[in-house]
C-alpha cells in the first residue's frame, strides 16, 4: 500500500512538474501575458501585516503597546542586524537574491522526498514562499495552498524589490509565546532590541522559527543550542561570518529571560485615548457626517464599518501622541485607588490644562484594570445642581443682559406639577442671584430657568459635548440635573473649561496627532471653537463660581486662594460631584456607585478634590 501510494505522489510529481515547467516556459516565451495574467487573478498590492501600534505622553515617551493577536513590533529592515539577515539567507534560502520566488530544484527535492515517504514532510519553500504563507496564507500543508503559495511568491517577487520581501519575511515569521517577527522575539526573549544582539544571540534566536515548539527556547534550550551551532556553520559556509567569528560565537554562553508581557501601566487613561482615537478616525474621514443623516440598520451598519476601520488603523503600527502628563496620571491613579478602596466606593476623576486645552490625567475607578468599565467616560450619572451654572445661570445671564447682584426669590415655586425643595427647607425672601447659585438655591435655578425657557437654555447647554443627552432631557427637573440618562465626568469636567477661556468652548482633547508606521502624519484634531456666551457673562460666571468656594456649598476649599467651582448631588446623595479650577487646570470628580444607592457620610467629591489639588503643583510652581 505504500509503494502505491509512493507511486502515486510520483505521478503527481511527474504532473506537477510538466505544469510548472509550462508555466516557466510560457513566462519566457510570453512574460507580457503571464503578467497580466497574475496581476488579474493573484492581487498582492496589498500586504496586511497586523502590527502593534503605540501611545505616547507629553513629552514623546511612549507609555502604552496596543497589540495585536500577533503580537508583532514591525520594524524595516535596516533595523535588524546584518548577522540576523545572513543567518535566514544562509540557512533558508540561500539563492534567495537570484531566484523569481521559486527555486525549482528545491521544490523537486521536496516532491521526491514527500512521494517516497507517502506525506508532505519537507517544503523547500524560498523565502519568498515563506513570507506569501505568513501574509496570505495559513501553514496547513496541501498541495492546493502550495500551487497558491508558488504563484503568489512569484507575483510578490515582481511588485516589490528583494530587500522589501525579505523585510516581510523577518517581520513576520513566528518565534513561539505569540510572538511574531524577528525584532518582537528579541524584545521578548532578550530584553533589548534586535540591533543589540550579539552573534551568538543572533543565531540562537534565529534556531527558533524552524520548529517554534521543538526549539523553544524556555523548555528545550539544549536544542535551541543544537540548532544554533549548525546556523553559525552554515554562516561560516556562506563567508559571512569568519572562523574565528564562528569559533568566538559557539563559545558564548546565552541564555534568555522571556520578558512577562507587562499590562498597559496607564489603562485608565489609555483606553480613553481608543475611543478618543474612533471619535477622530470619524471626524477626519467623514464618518460623523454619514452616521448623522443615517438612522435605524443603516446607521449600525456604518458604526460598525467604523469600528472595522478604526480596528484595521490600530493593527498598521501607529503612534498616537497624547497630551498624558505622566507624574500627575502617577499621582491621581495612587491617591484615587487608595483614596476609593479604603472608603468601599466607586469615582471618577478628570483632570484638564485648560490653558493647552488637553486632557492631562484621568482615573477611571477604585480598582480600574485594562478594558473594563471606565467611569470617567463610560459612566452616565446625575449631575445634580454641578451643572446649573451651565444649563440655568449662564444662558439666564446671557439672555436677560442681568447682573450677579439682581434678587431672586428662594420661596416655593412650581412650574406644571413640577415643585423642588431647597435643600433642609430654607428659603428666604430674597438673595443675589450670586448667593443664588454660591447657596444652591433649586427653587431659584428653576425661577430663572423658567424665564430663560427650556428651548433658550437647552440651546446654551447643547454648545458642549453630551452623548447620552436626549429630547426626553429637556424639561424643567433637568435645572436641578433630573435627566434621563446622565453625563460622564469627562463630559462634565470639558464643559467647566468654558469659564476659563471668556466663554468659549473648544473639547479638549487626549490626542494631539497620529502618524503611521514611517513617522508620517495620519490625523489630527481640527479646531471645534464654539462661542457659549459673551466674556461679560462668563466675567460674571467667574465671580459666581469664586463665591461658592469662599463662602458658599463648597467653602471647605476656602484655603485655596485661585480655586472656583460648584459642587452637586443627585438626589438622596447617590451621586457626588465636584468640578472645579484655578487659573491652569479644570478638574472633575465624581464619587458614587456602581448600583446608584446612597453614599455614606463623609464621602463628598469635594473632600478627595481637596486631597488632589495640591499635588497638581508638587513639581510645579503655583499659577
């Protein structure tokens, strides 16, 4: 039964080999049809190689790695060291620089041997090969992926130079652990980058992708090491290495450290840059404008095309360079972890440069890890009386043309059947419209509001960014913060940088620009400056603001001579906030839970705001 089924691969080989030698004839006689040939049925233009793609701080460091399935840190080729390409050329292919792709005695060795042994047990595929399987193939062995392989090695081999195919490959060939590529398994297995590499590591690195299982570096080092002298052999065969090269490299001892794939140190923040990173893709392509005039299956159908685009830029080796001030993200995650565990609660904290309009520090809960819930961004609560000076007080300034220092009652009133208390009851007969807010008077936010109007006021309020605000939104319990879904602290705190640029709103951003793998500029924000109200009115929002801090809701700051800002609770106290700024930053926090039940005493926004603000300038002069 085996000699037949030995005859029979012969056969096949005997077939195959008549049709490849066609094809080789046909190329040379007519190299003009076969071209055009491939390049209508095997489409190589383009080569989708996943990569890991990078986020930066401030200052040009990079802080995070987002990776793919294949973890794969895609470098050029002028990266890796000379050694590392010897090493694949002499032991792999070393006709790799005369041959179109296929080298035709290989491939008869490898039939020979496959047919007298009744399997598909040697390849002999080039290195072009290689890298058209790594690219566009899977690894399975059948003939039918091999002819494929052939005829996309060749194609390969006419749209793009040797150097380029032989960068492919090393980027793309597989070291075991999920790591992917030459310079991906250096970092991994040694710590320190290709360039780096001595020639002993070099080839011992390089014994790895034949068999990633057998030659495992970690378990089977011995055989690693096997490998390896027979790699340095074959270098010294092909006069790339010298004797005493060779002699000098089998004698260094190497051992490898694999490096733990260490979690991103910055989720909270980082994984606000992903979906800051959609929100750009959709502006600068145009996919905001298609999901607005889109509704119903249409419009799933394009966010999800989004969400394939945005995917697709985050697997082609990207950096994103964000406005991340790392010693104060350090600082807020250490005090909000410590600061929520010990108290058994959930917050949110924000913190923004007003002056640079980027997004500086953000902690996304008590125990926030990479991808989970974030409630900076994520969580939609009540904001309570924070956002009066917003929907109430600003728009009623700018409207009426009033001073801070007009009176408005804080007695009961009702509009419809809608009748809200003060807080403990107090009224009186009646104060400052300055006293109104700086005391959180509802009775009076809804007097004003009712004669701004729900349509004026939500106008003012619609100027910034809320995703979760809804028609159902505008009535008049929203003066107090009673909406339907909610606001997130990101949103919250972004809107409070309006009383800090003479009522102009620009959304501060994470993200101040993308380049793709070669450094080239790919996105960046264009200016979205809105003017809210005029510099008069936010002047008068300003002195307001500074009132609730000296003497009003939130005079427990009073210590801090630049700080302004308005506390707010939802009702039966589940949710806390305070927003907040000096002349430099605009910071938000939001305490609560996760289930919205009420807080225990004693775990106000305002006491952590308190506990932060001081470290914003440790390393830093005061404004």
């Amino acid at each position: 039964m085996r000699k037949l089924l030995g005859l029979i691969w012969i056969l096949l080989f005997i077939t195959s080999g008549a049709v490849v030698s066609w094809l080789f004839i046909k190329e040379l006689s007519s190299t003009q049809a076969l071209s055009s040939f491939l390049e209508e049925q095997v489409d190589v233009s383009s080569v989708p190689i996943a990569q890991n793609s990078y986020v930066t701080d401030h200052k040009g460091d990079q802080i995070a790695e987002y990776r793919t399935e294949e973890d794969r840190r895609y470098v050029s080729l002028s990266h890796f060291p000379e050694h590392a390409r010897a090493a694949f050329i002499a032991t792999e292919d070393q006709k790799f620089y005369e041959h179109q792709g296929v080298d035709p005695l290989g491939v008869l060795r490898a039939l020979i041997s496959n047919a007298s042994t009744g399997s598909i047990e040697e390849g002999a595929s080039t290195i072009t090969q290689q890298a058209t399987r790594n690219i566009y193939f899977s690894h399975q062995q059948t003939y039918e992926r091999k002819v494929a392989e052939v005829l996309f090695a060749y194609q390969l081999e006419q749209s793009y130079t040797k150097n380029e195919i032989l960068e492919m490959y090393m980027n793309t060939i597989y070291f075991g652990e999920g790591i992917y590529g030459f310079e991906t398994a250096s970092h991994s297995y040694f710590g320190r980058p290709s360039s780096d590499l001595s020639l002993a590591q070099t080839a011992f690195l390089a014994a790895v992708p034949a068999n990633p299982s057998y030659y495992n570096p970690v378990e089977h080092p011995e055989r690693t090491r096997e490998r390896q002298l027979w790699i340095l052999e074959k270098m010294n065969e092909a006069e790339v290495i010298t004797a005493e090269e060779k002699m000098s490299a089998s004698e260094e001892t190497v051992s490898v450290d694999l490096q733990e794939r260490n979690a991103n140190p910055y989720p909270d923040y980082t994984d606000y840059v992903k979906h800051e990173f959609k929100q750009l893709v959709a502006q600068n392509e145009g996919w905001d404008e298609r999901l607005n005039q889109a509704e119903g299956s249409e419009k799933e159908a394009l966010s999800e095309k989004l969400n394939i685009r945005t995917n697709q830029l985050l697997q082609s080796g990207i950096t994103i360079h964000t406005t991340m001030d790392t010693d104060i993200q350090n600082m807020l995650i250490e005090k909000s972890r410590s600061y929520w565990q010990q108290r058994g609660i959930e917050g949110a904290a924000v913190i923004i440069d007003h002056r640079a309009g980027t997004l500086t520090a953000m902690s996304g809960g008590a125990d926030y890890h990479e991808y989970e819930f974030n409630r900076a961004f994520q969580a939609y609560r009540q904001p309570g009386s924070v956002w009066k000076p917003l929907l109430v007080y600003g728009p009623y300034l700018e409207e009426h043309e009033r001073s801070i220092h007009q009176l408005v009652s804080t007695k009961k009133y009702c509009v419809a059947s809608y009748c809200p208390a003060n807080e403990g009851g107090a009224a009186k007969e009646r104060v400052t419209i300055k006293s109104a807010l700086a005391f959180s008077y509802n009775t009076s936010a809804l007097r004003l509001m009712h004669q701004t109007g729900l349509e004026a006021s939500f106008q003012y309020l619609e100027k910034f960014e809320w995703a979760e605000l809804t028609p159902a939104d505008r009535q008049y319990a929203a003066a107090l913060g009673g909406v339907e879904r909610g606001v997130s602290p990101v949103e919250l705190t972004s809107a409070y940088t309006v009383f800090s640029n003479d009522g102009t709103y620009e959304p501060p951003r994470a993200i101040t620009s993308v380049t793709d793998a070669d450094g080239k500029l790919l996105f960046e924000w264009e200016s979205q400056e809105t003017t809210v109200w005029s510099p008069e009115t936010n002047d008068q929002m300003r002195e307001v603001l500074r009132a609730t801090v000296v003497s009003g809701t939130a005079s427990s700051l009073a210590g801090f001579a630049d700080v302004s800002g308005k506390t707010g609770t939802s009702n039966a106290t589940r949710d806390s906030w305070f927003a907040g700024y000096d002349d430099r930053y605009t910071v938000g926090v939001w305490h609560g839970y996760d289930d919205p039940r009420p807080l225990p005493p004693d775990n106000s926004a305002i006491a952590f705001w308190k506990t932060i603000y001081p470290m914003l300038y440790e390393k830093n002069e005061q404004p």
